[in-house]
C-alpha cells in the first residue's frame, strides 16, 4: 500500500503553467509576480500594503527587528508554537518569555499574559494553533499600553476570529508558506502590519538594506541606492509568487475541504476516549483547519510517543507534531532552566499529540485507514492494569 503523507500540497496545472511562464520570461527573482501577490493579499486581507518574502520566519524576524528589539526586551510566546518564532527573539539578543497553553487548544492563556507581562514586554506572539482563531480579545483586554500584539497565523490563513479575517484582526501578523500550510509557494511568508512606516522599513530590511529588489534596480531603471541600515535577504522569489498567484484563488475550496474531512476524523473518533482531538474554541470563528491534532492518554499506553508514530509509519502513515514544547529543547532548557516549573499544560500537550493526515487530496478511506491503525495501536499497548 502506499504511504500516506502527513501532508501533501494541492498543485494544479495553473501553478505548473505559471511556473513555467516564469522560468521561461527570463525573470526568476523578486518582480511583477510578487507584487501581483501582494496585490492579492491586500485585496483578500482589506490591507493597504502587506510584504511577502522567503518565509514566515522571516517576516517574524524583519518584523521583530523593526520593533528594534533587543537586549532587555522581552516577548511573551506560547511554549507550545515553533521553535523559529523563539530562536528569532533569542537571536536579536531578547529574551523570549514562556507562556502556558490552554489543555484544550494549546493557545496561550490570557491570565498569563497578564502574570507574565512587565514593562520590559515589547510584544506578545500568540499562535492561531492549528487553524482555530486565538481569543485576541482576551489578550487585549490584559495587555499594557505600547506592547504590540503579533499574531502568528501561520496556521490560519483563511481563518477568521469574530467576523473579521485573520490577519486584519489587530497590529501585525505573519503567514507562512510552507508546502505544508494551507496555500504553498514551496517557502515563502506574508508580513502584514498596519504601521505602513514598519512595513516600509521592513521592506528596506528584506533587500539587504538598499530598498529595491533586482527587477526595480535593473529592469526598471532605478539603479541609485542607498543604505541607511543592514538589512537581510529575506526576498521572496517571482517562481514563488506564481505558485502563490493560483494557490490564494483556491484558498476557501481547501478549507471547506479540510473542514469536511476534520469533521469526518471527529466522527471517526467520538468514542475513542484514549484519542481526544484539541484545538477547538467556542467563541464566533472560522477554523482554517490546518491541521488535526490529537492528544492521545500516554498515562494508561505502554508506549512511548516515538514508538507510537513509529508504529503508524511501519503502517504506512505519516504524522506531524505539533508541537513539541520549546522550553524542553536542549538550548532552551539549559538557557531558561526555571521555565518548567509553570508550563505545566505546554509539557503534557508537547509530549502526547501527533497531527494526523490532513490534506485536501486525502481520501475517506484513507482516514477511515489512520483511524483504524491508531485504534489498533492503542488496543494492543493499554497498560496490564486497564485491561
Ligand atoms: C510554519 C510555522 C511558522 C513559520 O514557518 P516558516 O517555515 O518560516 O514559513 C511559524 N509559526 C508556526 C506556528 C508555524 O507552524
């Protein structure tokens, strides 16, 4: 049988022919196709201007170094998020500080926000966890003046939170382009914020500092530059930017897909008490529906997490974590040895749920297949005592 993958990108012909059309203009890098991009987001988003660039990571980074931050300040992460938005923080010289997630959705705690917060808090960074929108509300309500609120909607590209779409909810938000995420450029990310003098600044930051991209300087005659701070190369390429020309057009058919087949893991589901799906909220939203994720009761399993995915992939099937707790990496744990003490609900999550298949191409069967397979798993490793 063939391998079913965690994840699999929907290409169609239209992302193949523009490709094409692009490797054979002559004008592979930065140009007509990412403004074109832009242009688009601006329009789906209600945005004045937005920046695509190589990936989300980069657009956190080029935000971040906007905000100048830097040694002292502090930025308030969920434990449970990915692990590049922290190592940005760390490599500016700041310090990232560890929240705990709610058990349920894995989103950060807006009580802890407010025990956390200082007045060395420059941001905080909470994540639209798998799809589902983060309470920004609640944020709001606890945040001191000045401090920025970033959201990472890496996840939630489509999503919206009370009626509004994500992305146009609050200061500034990144998106990511991954293969893996709901609209694909192969890499890529999305800056948006509403400071058009950050955005500007940051657009600055992504061509080394001189502010135009190759296409502005060699095809368009504007060869005189200047630099008025280093910047990166955080550039996103017009190859890229074709993939993203047909992937956005198709974004609400993925998730009305995506949606369909989450429903139908819920209902294969429902009476497996060992598997519980989070990630869910009660308030007005729409989930994007990035990924599915489960937290499966490792308390009454003689098995560990590793080998239980290693069991699916003998089966045949692919899954992702999602995600481990970042304060139990290495590097972390050694920087910020005390973090452990308070996130107690980021541990547990980050040692028991796996993300299972989610793609629009997958087929029922396919689920009905994982659903089995974990069923399986699960009955031939209950501890002797639940037997
Ligand atoms: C994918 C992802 C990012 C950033 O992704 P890039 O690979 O840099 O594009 C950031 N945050 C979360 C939660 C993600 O899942």
């Amino acid at each position: 049988m063939s391998f079913i993958p965690f994840s699999r990108p929907s290409i169609g012909k239209e992302e193949i022919s523009e490709v094409v059309d692009s490797l054979e203009s002559g004008w592979l890098t930065t140009g007509p196709k990412v403004e074109r991009l832009e242009q688009m987001f601006c329009t789906r988003l209600d945005l004045q201007d937005c920046l695509a660039v190589n990936s989300g990571t980069a657009a956190w980074h080029l935000l971040a170094k906007c905000l100048d931050l830097g040694k002292g300040d502090e930025v308030i992460v969920p434990a449970i998020t990915w692990v590049s938005m922290v190592n940005v923080i760390e490599l500016l010289g700041a310090t990232p500080v560890f929240a705990d997630v709610d058990i349920d959705t894995a989103m950060l705690l807006p009580e802890e926000v407010e025990r956390l917060q200082t007045d060395r808090t420059k941001a905080i960074l909470p994540v639209h966890f798998a799809g589902a929108a983060a309470n920004l509300d609640s944020y709001k309500s606890v945040m001191n003046e000045g401090v920025l609120l970033v959201e990472d909607a890496a996840h939630a590209l489509g999503g919206e939170y009370r009626g509004v779409e994500i992305g146009s909810c609050s200061d500034a938000a990144i998106f990511s382009f991954h293969p893996t995420k709901n609209v694909t450029t192969g890499e890529g990310g999305l800056l948006v914020c509403k400071d058009p003098q950050i955005l500007q600044r940051a657009r600055n930051l992504s061509l080394n500092g001189v502010g135009k991209s190759s296409w502005e300087r060699l095809e368009q005659g504007q060869s005189e530059v200047d630099v008025l701070e280093p910047g990166y190369k955080y550039n996103m390429l017009d190859i890229q930017a074709a993939l993203g020309l047909h992937q956005l057009p198709k974004l609400d058919g993925f998730i009305e897909k995506r949606t369909e087949l989450a429903e139908y893991y819920d209902f294969l589901l429902k009476d497996i008490d060992e598997i519980r799906p989070i990630g869910r909220v009660s308030y007005e939203h729409k989930h994007a529906w990035h990924i599915y994720v489960v937290k499966i009761n490792f308390d009454i399993l003689d098995i560990s997490r590793a080998q239980f995915v290693f069991e699916l992939k003998k089966q045949h099937i692919g899954v992702g974590l999602h995600f481990k707790s970042v304060h139990q990496f290495s590097y972390y744990k050694n920087k910020y040895p005390h973090a452990n003490n308070t996130l107690t609900n980021s541990t547990e999550l980050g040692e028991s749920v796996i993300s299972l298949p989610l793609f629009p191409a997958i087929s029922k069967q396919d689920q009905e297949y994982v659903v089995t397979c974990l069923k399986k798993i699960v009955g031939s490793n209950l501890k002797r005592k639940w037997l």
